[in-house]
C-alpha cells in the first residue's frame, strides 16, 4: 500500500556523519608535569628535637640489650657469671678494728648502759649467740650476765657459766655495752635493747644478724645477699632440714669453700657463725666434705669458737 505522504530527510548521510561529536564534552588535561613546589627552611629548634630523640631511642636501645644479656645469664643456670669476682671487690673491714656506733644502733641514753636481753631456751642454746659475744668482748668492754627464769626447773651448770667469770668487776658506767642472757622457756630465741619501746626481734638468725651489725662492717648489695642467704640455709636447712636437705647444703658449702676461704669473701662474716653451729649442733660435721672440714678447722681456731666447743661436751 502506497504511502500516505513522504516526508524530506532532514540531513543527509554525509551532514550527520561531518557532524557528529566524537565525545560527549571535553576538558582540560590532567596529567601534566606540575612544577615542584618551592622547598621550605626547616626549623632549627624541630631539627633539634628530631636528633635529640634518635638519640634517645638509640640510648634506650642499647639499654634493652644489656638487660637482655643480664637476664639471659640470671635465669641459666650454668651463666658464665661468678659473684666472687664482685664479692673480692667488696671493702672488708677486719673484726680488730674500730666498731660501730652503739649510740646510733641502741639508740643514745645519758646515764643508763644499753643492755642487750636475749630469752633462749636451754633445751636449745643458740651457739652463735655465744661466739658472737666472745667476738664482742674483744671489741668492747662487756658486762655480761646469765640469769634463770622461774619457766624453766633446771640448767646445765655449763650453760650458767657460758660466758665465764668475770674477775674485775668494774663501776657499771664503765661499760660500753651489756649483754645478759635469760634461759627461759620460749620457743625461739627473742632479744630487746630497748625494753620499754621495742617488740622483740626472734630468730637465732634474726639475733645474730643484728649483734654482727655491731661490729661495723659495710657490704655492698651481691655480699649482703649472700650472707643472709647463707644464714637462712643454716637455720632452716642444716638445723631445722631433713637429712636429704643437708647433703644439699654440704656440697654447695664444699663447693664456694673451693674458692674462697670463707663462706662469703676471704674474711669471717655471721654467715661462717651460724653455719659452724649448726653443722655441730646437728652432728654433721663429722661427715663433711673436705672443703667444708678445712673450714671447720679454721673457725676452731679462733677462741670464740674453741671456748663454745666446750659447751657441746
């Protein structure tokens, strides 16, 4: 069917294709080369602070790297680390010299003499009291003293006279310091020098500590923690411990007695003291190791630890 009209085309084939847009719209170019930017001055205080801490971080650096290297020989056991190195370094001051002040360590009180009390029982005398107080007498003039409680019935006639008698009975002004030593029945050894204000220090290694202290003599921190370590061995392990325990504790004396003359350094310490006792109050010094027995022998060759023997007689 024919059509009803014909219309004109508008453009021709080749207007449409000239004119047509081969993009929707156009813009500028993104990607040219921009001029680098004017480069600014630092500021001297800001590049100060920078290095200041480079430095730091690095200080703190080579910080954690010595206390990783301290604690990696702490907890090896077999760390090639020897406290005796640190320990022969260590200033000892010998026993003949100058003591301690006792005005500063008892405390200062014009007209009375500063006496120590000690309560023991004399079921179980503590030994080391007995030789510190014979080291003391040779340091300072002593006006000793041995009473009888009304706890306990009956006391050896060797433990009246413990600390011997005392021929020159002096003025009691003239003394520098009083030591009296009550049997009584208490559980352990208690001892006051200021009877009215203190609570009582307990503990033969407690007690000794302290009497030792008066001799005067400074150690630095590594010697300090031996000697108590080796007071508590010696109390809770040699005396108190089972057989087992002290097998352990003569081999480790054989051992830092391989080394050192005595049981911390190369001078007498409290350490010596306690331990001496107790290896004679429990019967065990028979057995020892070598090292240990030279060592035994040493002590007994001092007069506070022969006059003591006789008590164990």
């Amino acid at each position: 069917m024919p059509a009803m009209y014909t219309v004109r085309p508008l453009h021709s084939a080749e207007v449409l294709a000239e004119h047509l847009p081969t993009c929707m719209y156009r813009l500028p170019n993104l990607h040219r080369t921009a001029a680098p930017p004017p480069q600014e001055e630092v500021d001297p205080s800001l590049q100060a602070l920078e290095s200041r801490q480079e430095e730091i971080l690095k200080r703190l650096y080579e910080l954690k790297s010595a206390v990783d290297g301290l604690s990696k020989m702490i907890q090896t056991p077999d760390a090639d680390f020897d406290v005796t190195n640190i320990i022969q370094t260590d200033e000892f001051s010998p026993l003949t010299t100058n003591g301690a002040d006792l005005d500063l360590m008892l405390g200062k009180d014009y007209g009375a003499l500063k006496d120590v009390v000690i309560n023991a029982n004399p079921s179980l005398p503590p030994l080391s009291l007995l030789v510190i107080h014979s080291l003391l007498c040779e340091r300072y003039k002593i006006l000793s003293a041995v009473h009888t409680h009304s706890s306990v019935k009956s006391v050896p006639e060797n433990l009246l006279k413990c600390f011997g008698e005392q021929t020159k009975k002096q003025p009691r002004h003239e003394y520098q310091l009083g030591f009296t030593l009550i049997w009584k029945d208490v559980p352990k050894p208690q001892m006051k020098f200021s009877i009215q204000t203190m609570c009582p220090i307990e503990g033969e290694g407690n007690i000794a500590r302290f009497l030792f202290s008066l001799f005067g003599q400074k150690y630095n921190a590594v010697t300090s923690t031996l000697i108590d370590s080796w007071v508590d061995t010696a109390i809770f392990q040699l005396k108190e411990g089972s057989s087992k325990e002290r097998g352990a504790v003569l081999r480790s004396m054989n051992a830092a007695l391989g080394k050192t003359s005595w049981l911390v350094g190369n001078e007498l310490t409290v350490a010596d003291v306690v331990a001496w006792c107790a290896l004679r109050q429990t019967g065990t010094a028979n057995t020892a190791p070598a090292n240990v027995q030279k060592w035994m022998k040493s002590c007994e060759n001092l007069a506070p630890f022969s006059s003591v023997m006789k008590l164990l007689k």
